[in-house]
C-alpha cells in the first residue's frame, strides 16, 4: 500500500510558456511606462518598477490560480470553429 504524500504535477507544453512569456512581457512593459509617465521623481521610479516587476512575475509566473486560468484563455483563443 502507498503510504506517501501525493503532489500534483502540472505539465504544461511549450506553446502555453511563451504565451505566459508574452502576457507577461506585454504586462511589464505596460506598467513600466505608466509609471515612467506618472512618476515624477526619479528616485522613486526605480523601486517602483522593481515593485511592479516582482508583482506582475508572481501573478503572472508563479501563482497557479492564474495560470491556470491564462492557460484555459489560451485553449479558448485556439479553438476551431467547426
């Protein structure tokens, strides 16, 4: 009998990393230029692109929920109509 503890393992194929890859970019790269057009002194502007940086990788790279959820958008955009 299986006495250990069981994890799940996601397998994700290589097409839904670079869709996470490009929301990801597209993200950064939008925040980071509202904060450079809103921000007016310069010293705060580089720990706030830090900030949102290290922000949008956990929401977009690490967090599961949302994966999950940008993956399931990814399988909805590849449908075929039939």
């Amino acid at each position: 009998m299986f006495n250990g503890k069981l994890s799940k393992v996601v397998n994700r194929g290589p097409e839904s990393w670079q869709f996470f890859a490009f929301v990801f970019a597209a993200i950064c790269g939008f925040g980071l230029s509202l904060v450079d057009d809103f921000v007016k002194g310069a010293i705060l502007k580089v720990p706030i692109k830090v900030g949102w940086f290290l922000f949008a990788f956990y929401i977009l790279m690490v967090n599961a929920w949302v994966g999950n959820r940008l993956v399931k958008f990814l399988m909805w955009l590849k449908r075929q109509p039939q």
